[in-house]
C-alpha cells in the first residue's frame, strides 16, 4: 500500500511535469509556426522586389541600347556633317564674291542683250563665254545654298538624337536608381528571411527538446501506472483471498456453534441448519 501511494505521488508529479510540458512544446510549435510565416511572406516579398528589379534591369539595358544608337547615328552624322563643311568650304573658294542674287540678274541681262541686240558672232562669243561662266557661278551658289541646307537639317537632326540620348540617359539612370533601391530592399529583406531560418531552427530544436523530454515523461508515467495497476491488482487477489478465508473462518465458527446447539437439543435457526448442511463450512 505505501509503494502504491509512493508511485500515485510520483505520477502526480509526473504527469504535471508532463503537462507542463505538453504546453511548452505547444508553445515552441507556435512561435516556430509563426517564424515560418513570416518567412513565407518575407519570401513572397523579395520575389516581388526581384520581379520588378529585374523588370527596371530589362528596361535599363533596352534604354542603354537605345542611347547607344543614338549615339552612334549622331556620329555617323557628325561625320556627314564634316563632310559637307568641307564640301562647303571647297565651294566656297571657288565661289566668286557675288551673291547668287546678282548673277542671275547679271545672267538675264546678259541673255536679253544676246538675244534683243543684233550682234556679230565675234561680238556674241565673249557675251556668250561670261553667261557660261556665270551659270557656272550660280551652279557652284546653288550647290552652296543644298549644303548648307542640308547641314542645318543635320545639325538639327544630331541636337535632336544628342536630345534624345540624354532623355534616354536620364531616364535610365532614374530606373538604375529604383532597380539599386528594389535590390537593396530585397538583399535586407532575405537576410530577416536568413536571421528568422535560425530562430526558427533555434525554436524547432526546442520543440524538439521538448517533445523528447515530454515523451520520456509520458513512458515514464506509462510504466508505472503499469506497475499500479499490477500492484492494486496483487492487493486485489491478497483482499479476495483474506476475504475468503473470514468467510471459511466465520462460517466455521458458526458451524461450531450450531452443533453445540444442536448436543444441548436447542432448536437451530434454519440459517444455522444449512450452514451445518454445508459441505463447504466442514474444510
């Protein structure tokens, strides 16, 4: 009986180390659970923040290309525009200091006078000669005047490509600047996601700690309940049998008593007859 009570206080005891316990891995599983949350969502959020860095990077490289080619047809302009300043220049030195103006007013008077005044053919040769001359002029004016035609059209076209690249410039340079803020923001976004992995490794090593230790306490408080009940079973059996043995014992005792009734021709009680009519109460 006192090992029965020893054990039911050492159960006791153990079963509230237990539940205590039970609550604490409960308690570690939580807080472990609620890590991996959040590191499912800081997750999610770098992906997001990757998805739109690389997204701005993809745009940046299409911008890069597309100031490079800007760059390059300004050169390749810049080159047709030294070109033409040369062919301009060599115009001009062959250029005689009339203006385009005045020789084709000296050109009409000319042919007036060729056609309206009766001349000789040694007379109209010279006349003749100088329009040739002068047509010649206005040719080399005329060249003069496309050139620099289409150099302010080049001119105009290589501000609007230096333009152009410069938008394209600024414009990715301000994508470089968000893409460097978006992966800023992401590479401290994975080390949280790096620092919450080892608490959440830390928390599940405890839960584990937890769970083990539990489950020893629950072997533990198995076995010797096991050990009660194998004991109460054995007080059980030892009761049964002491019980018995009264029983033979008072059954006897009252035979005894019915028999000296029954020498001294007492009448006996039909209970006192049939426990001397009893085979069982003579062993």
């Amino acid at each position: 009986m006192q090992r029965i009570g020893d054990l039911s206080r050492e159960l006791s005891l153990i079963k509230e180390k237990r539940d205590l316990l039970d609550l604490e891995v409960r308690e570690w599983l939580k807080k472990r659970n609620s890590i991996h949350e959040q590191i499912r969502r800081l997750r999610a959020e770098a992906a997001g923040l990757r998805e739109k860095r690389d997204a701005l990077n993809e745009r940046v490289q299409e911008l890069k290309k597309l100031r490079e080619q800007a760059k390059m047809q300004s050169k390749k302009i810049h080159d047709q525009i030294l070109k033409l300043e040369e062919e301009v220049e060599n115009s001009m030195e062959k250029r005689l200091p009339r203006n385009m103006r005045e020789i084709e007013r000296k050109i009409k008077s000319l042919d007036w006078k060729i056609q309206t005044t009766p001349l000789t053919l040694e007379e109209e040769r010279p006349l003749v000669n100088q329009v040739r001359l002068l047509e010649a002029q206005l040719s080399i004016h005329k060249q003069i005047e496309v050139l620099d035609k289409r150099l302010v059209e080049l001119k105009t076209e290589k501000e609007a490509l230096a333009v152009k690249a410069k938008h394209y410039h600024e414009e990715l340079s301000e994508f470089a600047e968000q893409s460097q803020k978006f992966h800023k923001t992401m590479v401290d976004v994975l080390k949280k996601v790096d620092s919450f992995r080892v608490e959440a490794n830390r928390m599940h090593q405890k839960y584990m700690e937890a769970k083990q230790q539990a489950q020893e306490l629950h072997q533990k408080h198995a076995e010797i309940s096991h050990q009660v009940s194998s004991l109460r079973q054995v007080l059980y059996r030892e009761e049964e049998e002491k019980q018995a043995q009264r029983q033979l014992e008072l059954r006897k005792e009252l035979k005894e008593k019915a028999l000296k009734k029954m020498k001294r021709g007492e009448k006996l009680s039909w209970e006192e007859f049939k426990i001397l009519n009893d085979t069982n109460s003579t062993k």
